[in-house]
C-alpha cells in the first residue's frame, strides 16, 4: 500500500534528519556485507564500501521481506517452511510487523533455539541479518510504528470501506471518511501521546471507534515504549508526506463526482487505500 510506502519514506528520512540518533541497523546482503567487511581499520572506507553502505536497507520494511524469506521458505537450508505463510505474507508488512512485534521476544528466542539446533551453531546471513534486526531498537520502534498505524487507521479504515460498499455506496459517499482520516492523522502528529499515554488499548483512539484487531500492539508498546525515547519525535514526522492522490477530495470537489454504480476495478480489494487517499504511515512512524 502507498501508505507502508510513504510511511518507510518518512521514517527513512527521520533517521537522516536526526544524526544524533542511532538509526536501523544495516542488512546487508551477500556481496554487500563481504565488502564491508573489507573496510580498513582506521573505518575509511573506498568507494566500493561507501557504495555497498548507501545501497543496503535497514529498518522495519527490510526486517518483514528478510524474515518472509527466512521463515517461509521451503528449503530447510535456507529457511523455516511455511508456516508464516499469512503473517508473512508478500506486501502484508502490517502483519508482518505485528507479529515481530508482538511476539518479538519469541521470535529472538526461536533463533537462538535455531542457531543450537545446527551443527555449527552458526546461522546462516539472511538469519543473522534478522537476529541484528530484532535486537536493533530503532527497527523495534518502526515495527511498533507500523502495528500502531495498522491497529488505529489502516484496519479500521479498510473495515469501514468494506463496510460502505456493500451498503452500495460508492467512492462519492467516501470523501466524509477520507476527510475523517486526515483529521485523525492531524490529531496525532499534533499530539502522540494521545496513543503512547493510552492506559489501555482504548477503541476512542481507533477510526471507527471499535476495539483494537490486536490488544498485544498495546503491550508491545508498553513493554517496549520506555527504551524509544523518541517515539515520541517519530510521530511528529510531517504531514507532507501523507499528499491525497487526488487532487480535489473535498466533499462536492471534481472528484466527489465519480459514479455511486462505477464498480471497483480489480485492484481494490489490494490496495483500498489507493481509492482516495494516500495515507500517511508516517503519522504514527
């Protein structure tokens, strides 16, 4: 979704911003991490090695593909099978950012339990890139960016989306929720801690008012939120980055005029946020 995509962006860009700050740790690939492990040891680094650091990613979005690759992948040498096929799944990064972040300690521990389990107790790049990743802090607090975002907008807005098209209604009668969304987004970008001061995981924070998906994004903020001083500063991240795709979304707007029976085309159910809006992941990022 555009959403995950803007929201990496401007989580990607706070990190450059904010120097004095311990960013996502690199996941270099195979290449990559041999010619870094090259650099000389006064750290001056060659343009290869410069190369290598300015095209490896890092953070929440890199952590979910790698961890897919490892945890879904049929071939025992280079994965754990399929069974994170949903949670997992390609282009689901909520999920899967959900369930590194809820279940995080379990997951550390299961690749602890991996790394014994082979003969030379050691683990192979792509699992020792996720092990890096769930030990690095600010990749922990992208991941609780991405489940807070998933749990307060993003369900609750598909939900009403669904909800508004099977009552027939059509991208006309939506303009109110998009309008709905940005006001929400404005409200925590002014003040996070209306989210990181929740007692509990309250249903008056979420769009549609009802009942978080996953009460353990709660705890995981709790247990984890303390260690993420700048939580706080992440969903702060401006509001540029959240632009409508449409250029007019007001209610009686150019594009308020589209057809209530103009049925949706065959990527809608992929990618309901395309509709109307672009909405920001990075207003909790």
């Amino acid at each position: 979704m555009n959403a995950t995509k803007c929201g990496a962006a401007a989580m990607a860009a706070f990190w450059k911003v904010n120097k004095h700050l311990m960013p996502p740790i690199k996941l270099f690939n195979k290449d990559n991490n041999a010619t870094v492990l090259l650099l000389g040891p006064l750290g001056k680094a060659s343009e290869s090695e410069k190369r290598a650091l300015s095209m490896t990613e890092s953070g929440a979005i890199k952590l979910c593909m790698l961890s897919r690759r490892a945890f879904n992948h049929k071939d025992d040498k280079k994965g754990h099978q399929d069974s994170h096929a949903y949670y997992l799944a390609e282009n689901s990064f909520i999920e899967a950012a959900t369930e590194l972040c809820t279940l995080h300690s379990a997951y550390i521990e299961y690749m602890e339990h991996i790394q014994k389990q082979k003969a030379t107790r050691r683990l192979n790049l792509l699992e020792s890139s996720v092990v890096l990743a769930l030990n690095c802090l600010a990749t922990l607090a992208e991941l609780l960016c991405l489940s807070l975002y998933g749990q307060i907008i993003s369900k609750p807005y598909i939900r009403l989306v669904r909800g508004a098209t099977a009552l027939g209604k059509g991208l006309a009668d939506l303009v109110p929720l998009h309008t709905q969304v940005q006001s929400l987004l404005r409200t925590i970008i002014t003040s996070p801690l209306l989210v990181l001061s929740l007692k509990s995981p309250s249903p008056s924070i979420t769009l549609d008012g009802s009942e978080w998906e996953n009460p353990g994004v709660f705890k995981a903020l709790q247990d984890h939120g303390a260690k993420l001083p700048y939580l706080s500063d992440l969903h702060r991240i401006p509001q540029r980055y959240g632009q409508s795709d449409l250029s007019d979304p007001t209610p009686g707007g150019a594009n308020s005029l589209q057809s209530k029976s103009e049925p949706p085309g065959p990527d809608y159910w992929q990618n309901p946020t395309l509709v109307l809006i672009r909405t920001p992941l990075s207003v909790l990022s």
